[in-house]
C-alpha cells in the first residue's frame, strides 16, 4: 500500500489511524518546512523513527533533554557520535551515559515524544510506503529494541498534549522565557515535577536547562512551569533583572550564560541598544562571530532609522570585524560612508567590498559596483579605476580596461613615466587602436615632447607678437586722444561760456576711457564743470535764466556729490524764477520807475 497527500485534507493522526487500521508495515515519511522524519510502522504499530535526509541525532537531543549528559561531557561524546560506524545507543553505553539495560527503554521514550510533536504538524506533506526501508536508514540500535508503540493510546496522548500545549503557551511564550520563584502564600507545588523545579527558577534557567536538571521530558517540564505561575509560586524575570543576572554572569566570566540571558532579555525589550552591544559583545567573546556580527547589524539598522550615521557607521564597522568576507555588511558600510565619510575611507571601503565580492566568485557583481562609484560619486578616483581596469583585463573586456589605463593615463600627464605605463598598458588591450599605439610610439620617441616644444615655442611667439600689436594700436589711439584734447583746450580761450569745451572734453573722455588722455580729459571736464557751476550761480542773480539753464545742464553730468546736489537746487531755483524776471524785464521796457520794479 502506497499513499500521499498533505495535511490540508486530512490530519496525521488519521494517517496512524489508517496504517494501523490496516496493520501494515511501512515507512510514513513527513516533510515540513523546518525539517523531515521517517516513521517506521510493524505491524502497524511505530518501532522506529530518524530525521531523514538532514543529518541529526535524535537520540543526542533526547539524553541532553533528560539531563543524562554533562555539558563538559557534551563536546567529546558529540566528536565520538561523528566518528563512530556503530549505532548512537551503543556510543551511549560505551560512554557510560546509559547503560546496556536501560537503553530500550530510553529509545521507546525518544520514539514516543517525538512521535507526539509529529502529531501537532499543522503544515507538511506526506509519503507511506509499505515494505522494508533500505538498510542504515534507521539506528540499529532502534530497531534491535523491539519498540512497538500502539497508535491509538499514542493518539489519545497526543491529543491530550496539544490541548494542554495551548493553555501552557498561555503562560510560557518561549523555551528561552526564564523565570523566578515566588513565596505563593505557603500554597505547595500540585506535581513532584513543579517541586523539583522551584530550586532552579532563579531567572538564569531557560526550559531547556530545566529539563536537563530534573531529567523530564519538555512537555512535562512547561507544564509544571505554567502550573506553577498560575499557583503564584513562579512568574516572570522582568527584563532589568536578566540584565542584572546577565551583569553578574560577565563579572564572573560565564560570557556564554550571560548571552543566552540578554537573548531573554532583549524579547522583552528588543528595542534596547544597550541589551544588544552587550550580547554582541558577549557572543563574540564565546567564539560565535556570526551571531555577533547580526547583532551588530540590527544595531547598525536601528541606529540608520534614527538617522545617527555616525554610530550606525561604528556598529557596521564591528560587525565586519568578525565577518569580513559577508558583502552585505560591505555594501551597508559603503552605503554609511556615502553619508559620513570622505573619498578616501569611501575608496577603501569599495576596494574591500570588491575584494569580498571577487572572493566569492561574483565578478561581475564586483564591476558592476565599480562602475556605479567611478561613473557616480567616485568619479576618477585613481586607486577604482586601477581596480576595475585590472577586474576587466581578468574578465577579458579589452574595450573596457583600455578605457580605463586611458583615464589613469590622462591623470599623470605631470608624470611621464606613469603616464607612459597606463599608455602601455592600454594599449596592450587595444593592439588594433592605430591612433593609441601611434600616440605610444610617439611618446617612446620623443616626437611627442618635440612636438609639444614646439607649440609652445609658438605660443610664446604668438603671444608676444600680440602683446607688440596691442601696444602699438594703444599708442595710435593714445596719439589721437591727446590730439583730440589738445584741440579741446586750444579752444577754451576763445569758448566765452565754456559750453563748447566741455562737450568736447566729455567727448575724449568717453571715446578713450582707458588712455592717459581720456583720464586727464576726464579730470579737466571735472575741474570745468565746478566753474560752469560758479558762473551759472553768478548768472541766476543778475536775472541771465536761460544762460544759467544752459551751463547746469551742461555741466551736471561731470559733478559729483555736494556740487552735483548744489548744481540740483539752481536748476530747481530756474524754473522759479523765470517769471519774475521775465515781468521785471517788461517793467523796464515800459521805461517805468524803477522803484515800481522793486
């Protein structure tokens, strides 16, 4: 008989009930996402179980369990198990963990509680076939027992525990939780099992250690753990007193108690920075770099989200420390320095990350993240650009790594020697480039410096040339200006007013603002208009309007400051006045007394 399915339409208790029904003998083999076990049947009923394909000694997890193995014991027999061809129940007796009589017994047990957690599997598929398993896919030491477990008290069991399983999570949320005895009113414990558990309840012991000290089984050990919380005799360790136990446990150099508390710890409070520098540190302190370093990352994560790059920057840095070749801590530290960090520590720390990468075989990956640096915020930076011209030449992209030798030649012009190098070896990618191996040649032969003398032989020439011409035509227009100005001051005498000289000085100094004659054109003008002013001053109080007028505006344009605004108020003065001199000037044309006109 051969069957499949999963258990969305039917539950693993009916697939007992059926094998057994049946009275078949066979192996049920149960996958799930976490793992897998084979389940042998006899005659319908269980004799036998393994993990399956994943290597795991079921019996090894069942005697830590129990407390029959001592921690310092744990390693050598663990090296024993490895090493052994034998069964693992025979390493036990031969260890002295067990004995020979005991031994059965010991392997019915383990049979039956993990029978019972097969039975909770809410998600997993399914394969019975019926027949003999090939030989070494279960511990002889199982089959020789002589295990026949009946399915259906196995069932009822089962069933029993799964309630009870609910109610104990009720109280207990994890293996890892820890707890502390409470006085509880004088009430006793309701089992032997709560009984023997009160002494270990000190808020260090997780449920693990707790089976190991009282020798029972997990289930049996959480329920008399929930039984006693709900009597008021246990509760609890708040999250601040694992900490003070995990403090005590550093003190005394037990780094690996004091991480398994801060573990605790830190599910209270998962958000406490402290908690977690602490137990990376204490991990790393007990050989455990991996687990150290992912807390360093969850560290570098929650101070990235307060946006205190500095520190988020710190704890990625430590987290490298102890696993540098994890590109991922790479691209985060990078990722950090584009916030916080120079060119400098942000090219080294892209070396490293390429340098992680290549380890790994991932190459193209490796350039990619070059490229995306050199053509981004690492633009030009020599030491990437060697990088990724040697990363091309290995991946065999000519093109490429030619295109960078030319870069990092363009860099070291200063330098020929360097710059003959990167010349070189660009041009050893493209031989078929005639310009770049001309450029080469010429280079090597000294064409390219004679060639290069020369043009600044002729840029000198040229320069200097202009530089003559320039004189000479600052000469000619210096000539004309002068010229120009001697005539606008030969003509000062015979200008009663000055308003022609004035005009033609304003003229030079406009058309040759930057020649002597134009300066001291300027400077005259200057000097002129302060007389212009002085005269039209005298002319407004003989009553000459129109004259005064005349001179002010020519000479406005030359004033500055006080005689600017003085020069202002006349032409405000002008505008006022002309009528009354106009009316005086009729007064004295009707031949009237002059004391009408006063």
């Amino acid at each position: 008989m051969t069957f499949a399915g999963d258990l969305q339409g039917m539950s693993l208790a009916d697939v007992f009930q059926t094998v057994a029904q049946n009275r078949t003998s066979g192996t049920l083999h149960v996958v799930w996402p976490k793992g897998e076990r084979l389940v042998r049947f006899t005659d319908g009923k269980i004799s036998a179980l393994a993990f399956g394909s994943t290597p795991g000694p079921l019996l090894l997890d069942h005697v830590i369990e129990r407390g029959m193995v001592t921690a310092p014991a744990l390693p050598a027999l663990k090296k024993r198990l490895q090493r052994s061809k034998v069964g693992a129940g025979r390493v036990m007796v031969a260890a002295e963990i067990v004995t020979a009589e005991q031994l059965p017994q010991v392997l019915s047990e383990m049979v039956a509680e993990n029978s019972y957690d097969l039975l909770s599997l809410k998600d997993a598929r399914f394969t019975f076939k019926d027949g003999p398993e090939p030989d070494g896919t279960f511990d002889p030491d199982q089959l020789a027992a002589d295990i026949h477990h009946e399915v259906g008290p196995l069932l009822l069991e089962g069933a029993r525990r799964a309630d009870d399983w609910q109610r104990i999570r009720a109280v207990i949320g994890s293996d890892q939780d820890l707890f502390l005895a409470e006085g509880g009113g004088g009430a006793a414990p309701a089992t032997d099992v709560a009984a023997a558990l009160l002494p270990h309840l000190d808020g260090r012991t997780d449920l693990p250690q707790l089976c190991a000290h009282v020798g029972k089984s997990r289930f049996e050990v959480a329920a008399a753990l929930a039984a006693l919380v709900q009597q008021g005799l246990a509760r609890p360790a708040r999250a601040e007193e694992i900490s003070s136990f995990a403090t005590q446990l550093l003190a005394d150099d037990d780094a690996r108690g004091a991480a398994t508390l801060l573990r605790a710890a830190l599910e209270r409070r998962p958000r406490d920075t402290e908690l977690r520098t602490r137990l990376a540190e204490a991990l790393a302190s007990t050989g455990q770099p991996t687990e150290a370093a992912s807390e360093w990352a969850v560290l570098a994560g929650q101070a990235g989200e307060a946006e205190r790059w500095p520190d988020a920057l710190a704890c990625c840095e430590r987290a490298l420390q102890l696993q540098p070749t994890d590109v991922m801590f790479h691209q985060r530290r990078c990722e950090l320095l584009a916030r916080t960090g120079d060119a400098a520590s942000r090219g080294v720390a892209h070396l490293a990350w390429v340098d992680a990468l290549c380890a790994l075989s991932l190459h193209d990956r490796a350039r990619s993240v070059l490229t995306i640096a050199l053509d981004g915020p690492l633009r030009g930076e020599p030491t990437l650009l060697r990088r990724l011209a040697v990363l091309a030449t290995e991946l065999g992209d000519p093109a490429e790594a030619s295109k960078r030798w030319l870069q990092l030649a363009a860099q070291h012009q200063e330098d020929t020697d360097e710059h003959l190098e990167f010349l070189r070896l660009a041009a050893a990618q493209r031989p078929d480039d005639k310009a770049l191996v001309q450029r080469l040649v010429d280079l090597q032969t000294g064409r390219t410096a004679s060639r290069a003398k020369k043009h600044k032989l002729f840029a000198v020439g040229a320069g200097a040339a202009a530089l003559v011409l320039l004189l000479l035509f600052a000469t000619l227009c210096e000539l004309a200006a002068a010229r120009q100005l001697a005539t606008a001051l030969r003509g000062q005498v015979a200008d009663g007013d000055g308003v022609r000289t004035q005009t033609a000085l304003r003229v030079v100094a406009e058309d040759h603002p930057w020649l002597p004659s134009g300066l001291a054109a300027a400077a005259t003008a200057q000097q002129q208009a302060i007389t212009l002013l002085h005269r039209a001053d005298h002319l407004l109080l003989t009553g000459d309007c129109d004259a005064a007028e005349t001179l002010l505006r020519v000479a406005l344009p030359e004033l500055r400051g006080r005689d600017h605004a003085h020069a202002e108020h006349l032409l405000a003065r002008v505008g006022g006045e002309r009528p009354l001199h106009a009316w005086l000037a009729r007064v004295e044309a009707r031949g009237r007394d002059d004391g009408e006109a006063a």
